[in-house]
C-alpha cells in the first residue's frame, strides 16, 4: 500500500517540479508566496502551517524563489503525509509520518543530501560464504560473531543504561557511518568503564585513511583504524564540523579518550546473532534508507518500504516488542544521526524478524559490527 502511494506521487513531483523550473523559476519578478500556490481551498491553510514548520525549523530562504520552491516541496510532502497516516489509520501501516526538519526537500534531494550512494560493486565481504571462510582462515581475521542462542532478553534500551549519547547531526556529509562508529564506541565504554563520552566523528571523516570522509565508510573498516590509532579523541577536542576536505588535525590522533581492543562482525543475515549481540552492547549497521516514507518517518514500527541496497550507517541501540494489543510487532530501536528534527526524536524503531527476510528490513542484519573492549 505505501508503495503504491509512493510511486503514484512521484510523478505529479516531477512534473511539479519541471513546471516550476523551466516556468517559474526563470520570472524576473519573484512573487511572494501566496495561497494561489496551492491549487485548492486549503491554500491559506498551508501556507500558515508552512510558516509555522518554518518558525519550528528555524528555515529561512535567502530568495523569494528558493521560498516558493520549498513551500511547493512541503505542501506536497504534507499532502503525500497525510494520504499515507490516512490509510495507516484504515489499518495499512503499523507507522506514522509527519513533518520533519526535512519536509521541505522532495526525495531524490533528501538521498542525496542524506545518505551515501550504494558502492558500484557491493561488498565482496558481505557475503555469508566468506564470513564462514574467515571463520575458519588466519587467526589475525576477526571471527564472525554467531550466537543463534534463544537466551538474549526479550527487551534491551540501551539508552535505559545511559549508554548513548544524544541524537547528533551529520548535515550534508555522507559521514553516517563515523556517527555510528563513535556510538558504538560510546557504548561500550559506558558499559565497560562506566562514563559516558561523547567521541569525534571528524576525527574519523579526516583522519580515517580506510574510509572516505564525507563521500562514505563502512563502520567496521573505521573500528578497525581506531584499533590500529590506538583510540579516539573527544568531540570536544576534535569537534564536528561536516566539511569534507579539511586535514587530519594530527595533534588530536594521540588524544585517546576511548581505545579499543579491536572489533567482530555479527554473521550476516542472522537476526537472532544480531540481537544477541544487541544483548550485550550497541551494534553498528548499515540499511538502504530511502523513500518518501523513510524520510518522513514520525513514530511506530517501521516495516518499509525499503530494499537492501546499503546507503546509511546507523546504530541499534535495543530492541522490543509492541504489546499484543497493539499488533505485537517487534523492532529495534536505531539511533539515526539526522537530529532530533528527524523521526522520533532523532530515532526509528525498525521491524525485527520479518518472516522470510533473513538480511533484515531495509538490509539492517546484513553488515553488523561492533567494537571489544
Ligand atoms: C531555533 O533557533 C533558536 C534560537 O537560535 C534555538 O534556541 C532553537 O533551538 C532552534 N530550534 C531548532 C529546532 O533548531
Ligand atoms: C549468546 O547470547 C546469549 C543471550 O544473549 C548470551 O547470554 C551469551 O553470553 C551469548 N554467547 C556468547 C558467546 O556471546
């Protein structure tokens, strides 16, 4: 059902959208915003709520063109929000949408802004067949970490235990994977040495040599460098600044507020080892985030769609169960790094154990890692 909304709406957006840039866009009296603008009799209705998001977001546009553009954007994104909560509430979709500090960017801007496009050639080393093979190869390969055991708890938040830090921002820097890395690491020290530390993030997008700054990484290549540098400094000390091409500030790399003793990978495709190793500290993952309704994701379970085409590194902070009166769905609970102004609060609960999916929703069980201690 949302993906029939999904891919009905797309082409009134592109056509909106064309009609806008080859029309509008090249007037050389930019009109202001006006309830014209939408095309029925909730215009002036819109364009007071677009302010009102506006006032909520702090968004400000510096031409009345670029304000015209966006409040076309939300007023489309409020609509395609509103038709999927309506057939959520019919009984279609165990979530919700709403608006978000990114209403007022269509999908195709929000990818691109957001996520990391999927490698050309996707990771040899996902493969279950080669986890098996480093299981059994040189003893310098991290195991796979497999636990098929039915023991771990029926619920785990981490966030319970003060062991994560709050939601932070990656802007626009494809730096997902060095916010789930540090989570990680924060983590697990808590668990370990009880202080909760908040770590760099730029540290990994300048100075981590196997991955690629702004442009992607994969969380367990950045765990392994943060073996090899001996630790991480604190996002005090090396703060987060989202720019790309800014040197390695090698004063920092012996700052060592958190070390590790290395890292495993979770067997891939494998919820229950997943949530065994959820069981015992956070877990970095990496899942294909995409489509109207992963960007304006608001609260409940989400169960798609997705596919697994791995674009965004986040972090599974826990996992549960809804109660049997409403719907019994379980979930994880994933700590995104698109601000508190995204989700629910900066969080999604993503459906676990999805029947016949053994890679996990939105590929979420395919690439877990996390850090030893
Ligand atoms: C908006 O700006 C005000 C003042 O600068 C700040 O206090 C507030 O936290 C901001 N809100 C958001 C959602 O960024
Ligand atoms: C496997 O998972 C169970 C349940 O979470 C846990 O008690 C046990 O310690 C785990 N075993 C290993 C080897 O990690």
């Amino acid at each position: 059902m949302a993906a029939s909304f999904s891919s009905k709406r797309s082409l009134p957006c592109l056509l909106l959208l064309a009609i806008f840039l080859h029309g509008r866009c090249s007037s050389a009296t930019p009109r202001r915003i006006a309830a014209g603008d939408v095309a029925d009799t909730d215009g002036a209705m819109m364009v007071e709520r677009f302010r009102r998001w506006k006032a909520e977001y702090n968004r400000s546009y510096a031409a009345a063109e670029e304000e015209r553009r966006r409040f076309q954007v939300y007023a489309r994104n409020v609509r395609y929000i509103e038709a999927t909560n309506t057939a959520a509430a019919a009984g279609g979709l165990t979530y919700e949408l709403g608006e978000t500090a990114y209403t007022d960017l269509t999908n195709e801007e929000f990818m691109a802004m957001y996520t990391a496009p999927p490698p050309v050639r996707p990771d040899a080393d996902d493969d279950a067949t080669t986890i098996i093979t480093t299981l059994a190869g040189p003893v310098e390969e991290p195991r796979a970490y497999v636990n098929l055991s039915a023991g771990a708890p029926a619920s785990v938040d981490w966030r319970a235990s003060g062991a994560v830090t709050e939601v932070k921002d990656q802007g626009r820097c494809g730096s997902c994977w060095a916010f789930s890395t540090v989570a990680v690491v924060e983590g697990i020290q808590k668990i370990r040495k009880g202080k909760l530390v908040s770590l760099s993030e730029q540290e990994l997008v300048d100075c981590d040599t196997l991955d690629s700054g702004c442009d992607g990484g994969v969380s367990y290549r950045a765990l392994q460098w943060i073996t090899s540098n001996g630790g991480i400094a604190t996002r005090d000390d090396y703060p987060y600044t989202g720019k790309a091409d800014t040197p390695c500030d090698s004063a920092n790399l012996a700052h060592h507020a958190a070390t590790i003793a290395g890292f495993r990978r979770v067997a891939t495709r494998s919820e229950a080892s997943l949530a065994n190793a959820v069981a015992g500290q956070p877990v970095a993952v990496s899942i294909e985030a995409g489509g109207d309704n992963f960007q304006h994701y608001k609260k409940g379970v989400y169960n798609g769609p997705c596919g697994t085409q791995l674009n965004h590194g986040v972090t599974v902070v826990g996992y549960g169960q809804e109660p049997a009166a409403a719907g019994g769905d379980r979930y994880w609970i994933v700590k995104n790094s698109w601000g508190k102004g995204w989700g629910d609060d900066g969080y999604i609960r993503m459906k676990k154990d999805v029947a016949g999916k053994p890679e996990g929703l939105c590929g979420i069980a395919i690439r877990p890692s996390y850090p030893l201690m």
